[in-house]
C-alpha cells in the first residue's frame, strides 16, 4: 500500500509539474538556489583543501617552522598578553643551535617581504619576497628552469635574485632576463636564475611568489616584520619524524635561550598539520557562512512550496472527497500530499545540485584548481531538499487529511 501511494504521489507531483510549468518552477526556484549554493561552495571548499594538500606534498612534507609566535597571534597584535609580546625576535643563534643536532639536514633563518618588482619602467603587483638560502627549492619545492641558485658567497649580501616565471614572465615577455638588472622595492638586483614554484600551490591574493634573494641581502636592504616575517624553516633527515625533529628543536631553542624547566616556550613552531588545521578552520567557516546564506533560499523555497500544495489542495477539494468516501484513510491522504511535496524538492533539489556543479566547474577553472565535488555534499542536498518537502508540505497535507468527506463532496 505505501509502495503504490508513493508512486501515486510521485505521478500526480509530476502531473502538475507538466500541467503548471510556471507555477511549479517558481516554487521549486528557492529550494534549486539554496542547494546549487550549497554545492558550489562545497566544490570550491575542496578545491582549496586540495590545493593547499598539493602544494604541501609537493614540497617537503614534514618541513616544519619557528616563529616568534603563530598560534596566539589576533590581528592586532597590542592585544596579545604581556609574556607573549616581549618574546625575542627568532635569530641565527636559534637556526644554529637547531642546526647542530644530528636529526636535522637543514635548519635556516629566512624572512619574507612585499615589495614590487620593476624592469625598465614594467612594473609587477606587490608580491612576496623570500630571503632564504640555496636549500629553499628543497624545501619549498619548485624547478629551477634557466640559470642558477645562490652560490655559497653569494650568501653574505649580493644583490642577486631567482625570479618566479610569472613574475619574469611579466616584466620580460619573451627576453631571456639571465643577468639584466632589475629593481626590488627600489633597489638593484642582478637576475641569475628563472624558477618555477609547484604546480597547484595555493597562494592567497596578492601573495604570489615573485623572486627569491639571499638572506642577508634581503635582511640589509629592506625593512621587515619581526613577528610574522622572520622565521626559520626546518628540515629533518630523511626517516625521523616530524613529531621527534620538532620535540628535539623544542629542546634545543629551550637551552639555547636559557629557559628553566617550567617556564614557556618563547617560541612558537608550525608544522604542515598545523597550516592546513588552520586553513580548514577557515574553510569550514566560510562554508558555514554561505551555507547560513543558502539556507535564507531554502526558507524561501520551502515557504513557497507550502503555497503551492496549499493551492494544490484547494484545487483537489472534491478528489480528496471523493477518496474518503471511497474509503482512503487520513494516513493515505497525508502520504499522498507529502509524497507530492518531497517529488517537487527533491527535483528542485536536484536541479540546484546539477547547476551547483556547473558553476562549481566554471569557478575552479577560472581560479586554476583541481577537485571534485564531494560525494557528502551531494548526499546532503538530496537529503535537505526531501526534508523540505517534507517538513513545509506537512501543514498542507494534514489540512488534506481533515476535510470532512461531506463537505468536500459540496466544494465548488
């Protein structure tokens, strides 16, 4: 019996879908804008979880970094506790001691800038500078296609520069810049090799990687955050933990800066698991945010089916009668309606999800990522848009299911 009221309710959904196109697409119209919103913004979510996966596998997974400090950090940093405020500056007292122990292959102290880059009057955004050392491909990842990395003395403050490809790419055009001269932030830089960051790094607007400097050319020329600009960068041997390498760094920084048993670290590490921990924070808010906002669509949709099965009830007065008095029960009569209902979501529901993907496609092509849309996210469109119909055709069919036979009967 349930089996066959469904497919009843199912077909006379369908019926007045055909026989109402307008009507019925109007109705559905909030229930396809809440999910394709949904499945959007879960496409592009994934997509940047992706990305940022990539390019941490692509670079050396289990590098890890010390700041002054990370975790505690709000955007203004006068808000920070006292104790944190007046940790010291990370140095190359730090970098060596960490470099000493036997578990590490590769312990430095860079620091990144913005500035612009600048070729005979071509000028470039603002982008990112790292001053690093030879090691950063190593650690960073990348290919270096044409020309060289810092020779060892170099090291001690030449004005020498790697340019990224894009940024070359821009200033240059088809010009070979191996050994031209170009401007960083104002001064005078010699190109001697063409880099190629990893393919599929994320990077956040206005942070594209622009050119890679020696560290203490970029330390003597350019003024630069302490806090957030200057750490080291870390990479143990081949085979030791992540988890062993940052436990034992912990203890070499901690001797190093004369720190008791008990007191704070006046330092903080970052690990791979910790930048991406913090980015699906960040993801998983924004999804959150715009789901709230399709959810306003839903609201919309979901009140709109409710007109239309209370129209659709009106309209049928003498069929539902008619099938009382024939001897459905009210249990058969509310099936029908909310079978009717959840039909008319659910298709708007899958509608929203086909178009959600589309759009999803356009937007990873248009921001060059790589991901599919996650199969949950399908799941829990199809699930909302049944429980829409669900929930906002229960007062339209419990009307239905409560006429008096009688009366429906004498309906005009």
């Amino acid at each position: 019996m349930i089996l066959r009221n469904l497919d009843e309710g199912i077909g006379i959904a369908l019926d007045s879908l055909r026989t109402n196109k307008l009507r019925s697409a109007l109705t559905i119209l909030g229930v396809v804008i809440g999910v394709a919103t949904v499945m959007a913004m879960a496409s592009i979510v994934e997509g940047v979880r992706t990305q940022i996966f990539n390019a941490m596998n692509t670079a050396s997974p289990n590098t890890f970094y010390v700041v002054r400090f990370f975790s505690q950090t709000p955007l203004n940093p006068q808000h920070l506790p006292y104790e944190v405020r007046i940790r010291p500056p990370v140095n190359d007292r730090d970098a060596e001691a960490i470099r000493r122990m036997p578990e590490v292959e590769h312990a430095a102290l860079w620091v990144q800038v913005f500035y612009r880059l600048e070729y005979q009057g071509v000028q470039t955004q603002t982008v990112l500078i790292y001053g690093a050392d030879q090691r950063y491909m190593d650690v960073l990842g990348g290919t270096l296609l044409r020309g060289r990395f810092f020779a060892p003395g170099e090291l001690d403050g030449e004005p020498v520069a790697v340019l990224e490809v894009e940024s070359a790419d821009r200033l240059f055009g088809r010009i070979d810049p191996i050994g031209k001269r170009i401007r960083i932030g104002g001064v005078a830089m010699t190109v001697i090799g063409l880099y190629q960051r990893p393919e599929n790094m994320f990077e956040p607007p206005g942070q594209q990687i622009g050119a890679i400097i020696p560290f203490e050319t970029a330390r003597r020329n350019y003024p630069y955050d302490e806090t957030n600009g200057l750490f080291i960068s870390i990479k143990p041997h081949e085979g030791i933990p992540v988890t062993r390498a940052k436990d034992l760094s912990i203890a070499a920084l901690r001797r190093a800066r004369s720190l008791r048993p008990g007191m704070p670290n006046t330092f903080d590490i970052i690990t791979q698991d910790q930048i991406l921990d913090t980015i699906s924070s960040l993801t998983s808010a924004f999804f959150g945010v715009m789901v709230a906002l399709s959810s306003v669509a839903l609201l919309v949709g979901g009140i709109g089916v409710m007109a239309i099965m209370m129209v659709s009830v009106t309209d049928r007065t003498r069929e539902i009668g008619l099938r009382k008095a024939m001897g459905a029960t009210r249990q058969e009569i509310l099936w029908q309606f909310l079978v009717e209902a959840a039909t008319l979501t659910l298709l708007g529901g899958l509608i929203g999800i086909v178009v959600g993907l589309l759009v999803g496609v356009v937007l990873k092509q248009l921001m060059d990522m790589q991901s599919g849309v996650p199969l949950w996210s399908a799941l829990m469109a199809t699930v909302v848009s049944i429980l829409i119909g669900l929930v906002f055709g229960l007062y339209p069919a419990n009307r239905a299911a409560r006429m008096d036979p009688v009366e429906a009967l004498r309906h005009e």
